[in-house]
C-alpha cells in the first residue's frame, strides 16, 4: 500500500479530532467569555447575592425606622389628647 494512502487513513480521525475540539472551544467560550484564563476570573455570583443581602437589610431598616416614627406620631397624638379620640372615650364611660 503506498505511502499516500496510509496517511489519508488518518487524515480524517484526525479532521474529526479538530472539529470536535474547534466545538469545544467554541462552547467553553460561549460558556466562560472570551477570556483565555476564564479559570483566574473572579466569580460574580457570590458579590452580586452578598450585595442584595445588602440591599434588602438596608430597605428593612428604613421601613423599620419610617414605621417607629409613624408609631411615636400616633402614641403623641393619643397622649395630647385628641378631640376625636377623648369624645369617644367619654361617651363610652
């Protein structure tokens, strides 16, 4: 068998081979970026929920000191004595 014949044998395993790692490639870059050190880039995952933790904290606390505030206005207007509320009272008893 010439020479020829025995290297076209394994010119298309080897064709193969490349078009399997050409689409391997390709997926890793679809799946990581383009970056070619996709394995030392820092992870975004972790910052982005530690900074939603943070957020939500943040927003409860603002509703918990708005609703203290409204809750020190009412319990002021009930001890001054309110027109409304001191009518009523005295009806009742």
């Amino acid at each position: 068998m010439p020479e020829a014949f025995r290297a076209t044998s394994n010119a298309e395993k080897y064709v193969l081979e490349a078009d399997a790692l050409r689409r391997r490639q390709l997926r890793s870059a679809l799946l990581y970026g383009s970056s070619r050190f996709w394995r030392r880039k820092q992870r975004v995952w972790p910052a982005m929920i530690f900074g939603a933790i943070v957020v939500a904290v943040i927003c409860g606390v603002i509703a918990l000191i708005g609703a203290f505030d409204k809750q020190q206005e009412v319990n002021e207007l009930r001890g001054r004595g309110n027109p409304l509320t001191s009518q009523s009272e005295s009806v009742g008893h």
